[in-house]
C-alpha cells in the first residue's frame, strides 16, 4: 500500500467525534499555533505552516518533520423543563503530521501535511429529551496536503497547496416515539481542493500573512437503515450531499526584539454556503439534517517569550462567533459565542524540539428558543478542555 495512502487510513481511524466552535470546523492543528490562541499565520515558522500559513515553509531550512495529537474533552450539558443530558467526556485523540524540505540555494519549497480540519459529533448517551433530533453523530474528514512555496524575494513568499479529502459520515436519530423507530446511514465519500498562502516581512518588526483554503463538497454514498422496518439486504443505497466552507485568514506579527512576538488574526468562514443536508434513498424517501449555518468569524490574539536556549512560552485568547441560528441548532454541533483560552511552552533544538500547547473553551450558557424541533430548546453550557503536543525533527 502507498504510504500516503496508509497515513489517511491512519487518519481515517483515529480522527475522534468532534464537536468544536465556528461549525464543524476544527482549526486547532499545532501545539505552538494552539498556545498563542491560533495566531500563527503571520509566523508560521514551524513545518504546521503546511495548514496555518503554506507560504511559512520557506522559513526552514533543510528536512523538517512533526508529529503530534490533539486531545480534546468535550464538555456539553443540556436543561430544559423537558429533562436534562450531558456529553461523554473520555479524551479523545486525532493525529496531525506534517514534512517539509528546503533544497539548498533553491528559491522552492515543498511540503506535505496529514490532518484533520473538519470533524463533527458528540455522544449524549441512547436516552436523550431530543432524540428525534439527535442521538449519534460521527464525522470524519482527513485532508492529504502537498503544497510547494516560492520565496520570491527574501521579504515576500506565496504557496499553493492541493488538498486530497477523504471522508466517512454516520449517523443516527429516532424518527417516531417508538423506541427503535430509527433512521442510520454509514457512507463515505472524496472531494478535492485546494489552499494558498501569502508571507510578507517588509521590515524587521512587521510580518503579515494570509491563508486561504477553497469550499469542497463531498457525496456521501452508502446504505441506511429506517428501523423497525427488517433491513433486508443490508439496507437501502443512499446518498448525500455536505458542503465544506472556503475560510481565510489574515494576521500581523509584531516583534519589537528577538525575545517577543505578538499576533493578531482574523479568521472568517463562509458558513452561508451551507445549506441542508438531505438524504435521498435509491428507491425513494428522504430525511433532512437542516444547517443552514451564517458566516462567522474568529478573532485571535497570541503572545509568545523566547526564554533562552531554545525554550519559549506562549499565552492566546479566541472570541469565536455562533455561526449556528436557533432555528437549525443541534445539540451534535452546539455551537455559540465562545471564549478560549490558551497557553503552552517547548523547545527548538538544532536537531529535535517538542511543544506542549493547552487551551479551555468556555459559553458562558446559550439559550436556544424557537428550534425546528421545539425538544432541542433549553439552555446548553459548553466547557471543554484539549491538549496538542507534538515532536519535531529536523535534518
């Protein structure tokens, strides 16, 4: 089996349920990045540049690799009059892995990253005050990105990348008040697209960056089941349609020294491009996930101390924008406003360096009234907690 292949099997497998702010994005990818509130694409000088900035890899010298995982706790609780339900918080883990090279004296670099920028789901447990609307979600998308940079002067590089996106989605809900009375799908399915990257250095202090990554949209092909019904042969073919927005974002870096860096971010997604998820039988029916999201953005702001020898500190804030009206909000995506906060350390060797990045995600509670589904109204409290640590090795 080609290795490329086998790590997006890897990746396939090991990607967890995920439930994150701004949609079913997950734009944590980096221990260094999480640390500074994902303020990075104006620095982008470590080899996750790859997904936060492409046009950083021109920054490093030589033959560069990264590995690491991202744990996250997923803390949701629910209370309505209508009962109450609370999240399974077991971590969970997802991989990321990332290689670049520098040829000597060459104006190029090239670079290939394995990670996961999408992933949706959480698990309320079988017995919900809403399982019409949601009782199990499970989504997984990997992207496999070769990218090559170009430093056109010694202040300015741009990069272009093609992203490979294999996907798996199933899911689960109660469609009467029947217990059993269910719908189920399992499918997969493949879209291609692409992402670019601007770094500009016009003076010593100053850097300005920009990444952007292309919509894509996957069909979903596989088999569901409407249970009581017998599943006879396995079930019914069955497919559907999900987009995935365009995003980009801009930042600047400020370094008054060697010793400090501050950053700036904005992140914006394109969440109106998202329309409902509907999912139509071979031999006819249909059932609709409506999403119906609105564009969001996120605003990050990171500090990082170099603190001698190769060591440095980090600290960041997120405000990240609900992207998600009361109207189509699930509790398998209970987006909202919400707060992170973050902080991390490492080190960079000449020959290995690792990095340890922490951050908390806080709602303060969001209120949801006038649902499509009126059991999904209630107040739901989001705390989570997530862990990124990675290894490096450069030669």
């Amino acid at each position: 089996m080609h290795p490329a292949r086998l790590l997006t099997l890897l990746a396939l497998a090991s990607s967890p349920n995920l439930a994150q702010a701004v949609g079913y994005r997950l734009p944590n990818q980096d221990p260094e990045g999480i640390a500074r509130g994902n303020a990075f694409v104006a620095t982008a000088d470590n080899p996750s540049a790859i997904f936060y900035n492409p046009a950083g890899i021109t920054q490093l010298e030589g033959q560069n690799v990264s590995v690491g995982v991202y744990l996250i706790s997923t803390d949701v609780s629910f209370r309505s009059a209508g009962g109450s339900a609370s999240t399974e918080t077991t971590p969970q883990a997802v991989p990321q892995i990332y290689y670049t090279w520098s040829p000597d004296e060459s104006p190029l670099s090239f670079g290939l990253g394995i990670y996961a920028p999408y992933g949706l789901g959480i698990d309320y447990g079988r017995f919900t005050p809403f399982p019409t609307a949601a009782q199990d979600a499970d989504l997984k998308y990997v992207s496999v990105n070769p990218v090559m940079a170009w430093e056109i002067a010694p202040c300015l590089s741009v990069a272009a990348g093609l992203t490979l996106n294999p996907s798996e989605v199933s899911l689960e809900r109660r469609i009467g008040l029947i217990p059993g009375d269910e719908f189920q799908f399992d499918g997969n399915g493949y879209a291609t697209g692409y992402n670019l990257g601007l770094l500009w250095q016009p003076l010593e202090e100053w850097s300005f960056g920009l990444n952007y990554r292309s919509a894509t949209e996957i069909n979903y092909k596989g088999r569901s089941i409407t249970a009581p019904v017998p599943p006879f042969g396995g079930g019914t073919p069955t497919q559907a349609s999900l987009k995935f927005p365009a995003y980009i974002v801009g930042g600047v870096s400020y370094r008054p020294n060697d010793d400090w860096n501050f950053e700036f971010n904005l992140d914006w997604t394109d969440w109106d491009s998202v329309d409902d998820a509907v999912f139509l039988g071979t031999f006819g029916g249909s059932q609709v996930f409506p999403f119906r999201y609105k564009s969001s953005f996120m605003y990050e702001f990171g500090i990082t101390r170099q603190l001698g020898n190769g060591y440095f500190a980090s600290i960041g804030y997120i405000f990240s924008e609900n992207s998600v009206p009361d109207q189509t909000f699930s509790p398998l995506n209970p987006d909202s406003d919400l707060h992170l906060g973050s902080i991390g350390f490492g080190h960079r060797g000449e020959c290995f360096g690792w990095a340890a990045g922490y951050h908390f995600a806080y709602n303060g509670g969001r209120t949801v009234n006038g649902n499509y589904n009126p059991t999904v109204d209630g107040e739901y409290e989001t705390f989570n907690h997530a862990l990124n640590l990675s290894v490096r090795y450069s030669f």
